[in-house]
C-alpha cells in the first residue's frame, strides 16, 4: 500500500473527528442518491419508449403497404393480392411477418349508446401476440370456423365501457354505403392497448366480412401490414420493400401513421439528457464541498507532511484517493437503490400511471447493463476529474502557516 492510499483510508474510515465523519457519509449519501436516481430516470425513460414503440408497432406494424391512389378515407381501396411480392418479403430476412388487412368504418350500437368506429379487417395469418399479451378478458377472432369467425369482433376497453359490454354481448354495427348494411356481432375478446387513437377507434374482425360488404373478390385486400425483423433497419427494409412494389402501391411507415407520437418520443431524451446533468452537478458539487472542508480541516496534517519533505502531488494524492473511496461506496450503494427500486417497480408495478395520460397503467422500467455501467464509470471519472481543481488548494498551503495553524 502507497503511502497516499494509507493515509486515505486511514483519514476516511479511522478518523476520531466527528464532524470528518459526518462529512463523508453527507457525501456517500449525496453519491448514492445521485447515481440511485440517474438510474432508476434512465430506466423509467427507456421504458416508455420501449413500451409505447411496441404497443404501436404491435397493433399496427411499422410499415403498411396500400393502393397508390388520392383515397384519404378510413376504407381503403382493394387491390389484388401480390403474390410474388408477398413470398419476397415473408422469404426476407428483414421482415418478421407480413399479412394483409383491410379497415371499414361502421357506427356500433348496444344498449342505447353509439360509437362510431373502424373495423380492422385480418385473416389467419395475422400476428395477434400483442393483442394477446393486452388482451384483459375473452380470446382472439377464431379462423377455424369461417362461418362463425365473420360474427365475431374484439372491442377495446375504451369501447366496451362506452357501450356498456362485456364478454359474450351481442351488438349490431351499421356501415353507411349504398344501400346502408347492418351486421350483427358477438364479443369475443376484450383488449386494452392503453393508446387512445386505438383504443377510441379500432374493433378487429374477420376480413372475409370486409369483402362481402364491399363486393370485394377473395383475392382482394385492403393492404399489407409489414413488421421488420430490426425496427432499426426499417429505413434499409423500407427501401427493399419499394424495390419490390408492384405497380399501383405505396408503403408508409410507422412514423408516417402515428407522428405525434414519434414527436414525442425524442422529448423523453431531453428529459433524460436534463435529470442527468442535474443529479450529476448535485453529486459533484457536494463532493468538492466536502473535500475543500477536509483539506481546511487538515491544514496542520498538510503542514507537517510538506515538512517532512512530501511534494505538493503526494498529498493531493491522500485526498484524491479518499475521494475516490467515498465515491467508490456511493457508488455502491447508489446501484443497490437505483436497481432495487427498478426491480421492485418491474415486478410489483406498484407505481402506477393514467393510461389515458401516459399510454400505459404503470411505470415501464426497462435496465440494461451498458447504461449501468456506462453510469457508473461517467460518474466516477467526472467526479475525479472536477476533484483535481479542489485538490490544488494543497499547494497554496504553506507548511510553517499550517503547523501554526489549529
């Protein structure tokens, strides 16, 4: 052990100074509190994006491909289902899965309320994992029975409170076209995507149901909904996808059909970017607040190793490395608050949300161990860094002054 790092331990830990003590459990806990709460911010914010990125990617697939046309209506316009571009792009690694859909708008009335809404019309290859994973009672549209599954229809819970259902009710649904049409549905699932533009709007059906209504042949669909393997390859499968377009159609993408949303999403890193400075100055400020007291406090102990013969560096030394053993157990105790919090909300979510707010009933926490680490080593080399200016106020210390001094 150098002669810097004895000394350093033996002023943190073996010092008889009541209040040298109470300074360095001021600055671990100033530590632990920052580095607890960067982390539990991060993981919050991660959270949210991940958490709402899914519930949107998941109801309607990052990329959508329609007839090229001037419809700006909720019905989309048929075209024939595109049989070699389809196999392409099931067949390609960057897409998980693709299926066709096609929507409908229809008024919904049941129990003396009407609700108008969009029929999202798919088949047996629709992915229904995240209608699934939100589904809050019932199941999904069965496609074993083609008679019966045209009859039945999941409701948001938005709609099924609006409407005053629940499972198993019967309900009518009118769709406006020439002559007006009326369908009679059951409720077989109930789901809660905790998006209001879902939830307000959206009922799944059987697309087969779509057809008839509009004279559709059976070949004829209202498009394809797209998702990429890697959303972060959804510019590079995008472009693959237009290269392989037939005539007549377009793609969009997810950005392009929820844009307020993904407005909102990069404020949610300038939250993060500000609590980060914030809680990082707090740390470091009270850490050269309580070096500059230890160094005042042991001006005579400076005077008398400078005495002795030790340079203006050695001595800065002692007090770097104290620094850093007080930084080292904030720290420690720092991730044991940030994770066991971010753990306790990830299994229990005790805090909860207004869905209709924040897009989900309850804190999301998302930890990855690049951001912990990546916490950890910023905050203590940052911290040193700043450390070395507080630290220089050792050669300003004169070594007959300091042994006078008491």
């Amino acid at each position: 052990m150098s002669f810097a790092s004895f000394i350093a331990s033996r002023i943190s830990f073996k010092s008889k100074r009541t209040f040298s003590k109470l300074i360095v459990r001021i600055a671990i806990a100033g530590i632990m509190l920052g580095l607890g709460i960067m982390i539990l911010s991060l993981a919050i914010i991660r959270g949210f994006k991940a958490q709402i990125l899914e519930k949107v990617r998941g109801f309607d697939g990052d990329i959508k491909v329609v007839k090229y046309d001037l419809n700006a209506s909720y019905e989309n316009s048929p075209f024939i289902k595109a049989d070699t571009f389809e196999s392409k792009v099931k067949h390609s690694k960057l897409v998980e899965y693709a299926a066709p859909f096609a929507t409908k708008p229809g008024i919904i009335k049941a129990n003396n309320e009407i609700e108008g809404v969009l029929l999202k019309g798919v088949d047996k290859n629709y992915n229904w994992a995240f209608l699934k994973a939100n589904l809050m009672a019932g199941r999904v549209v069965d496609f074993s029975d083609t008679t019966r599954s045209k009859q039945e229809l999941m409701i948001s819970q938005t709609l099924a409170n609006r409407l005053k259902l629940k499972l198993g009710d019967n309900l009518m649904m009118y769709f406006v076209q020439e002559p007006l049409r009326r369908r009679p549905f059951k409720v077989v699932g109930i789901f809660d995507t905790s998006i209001e533009d879902i939830d307000k709007i959206y009922v799944i059906g059987d697309i087969a149901l779509i057809r008839r209504l509009n004279d559709w042949r059976q070949d004829e669909i209202g498009g394809y909904q797209i998702r990429v393997a890697d959303f972060s390859k959804i510019e590079e499968t995008g472009r693959f996808i237009d290269n392989n377009l037939p005539p007549r159609l377009k793609y969009t993408t997810v950005f392009e059909n929820f844009p307020i949303i993904f407005e909102w999403l990069p404020l949610l890193d300038v939250n993060a970017r500000v609590m980060l400075v914030l809680m990082l100055a707090v740390s470091v400020i009270n850490m050269i607040s309580a070096l500059l007291i230890m160094i005042l406090e042991r001006t005579s102990m400076i005077g008398i190793f400078k005495a002795m013969g030790a340079t203006n560096w050695n001595i800065q030394r002692i007090f770097l490395y104290n620094a850093a053993l007080i930084i080292g157990i904030g720290l420690i105790l720092g991730n044991v608050l940030g994770l066991g919090l971010s753990l306790l909300q990830y299994k229990t979510h005790i805090f909860k949300l207004d869905a209709s707010s924040y897009y989900m009933p309850f804190v999301p926490i998302k930890l990855t161990w690049y951001d912990v680490v990546g916490l950890n080593i910023g905050t203590m080399i940052i911290c040193l860094l700043v450390l070395l200016i507080p630290s220089m106020l050792v050669s300003k210390i004169s070594p007959v002054k300091a042994i006078q001094y008491k």
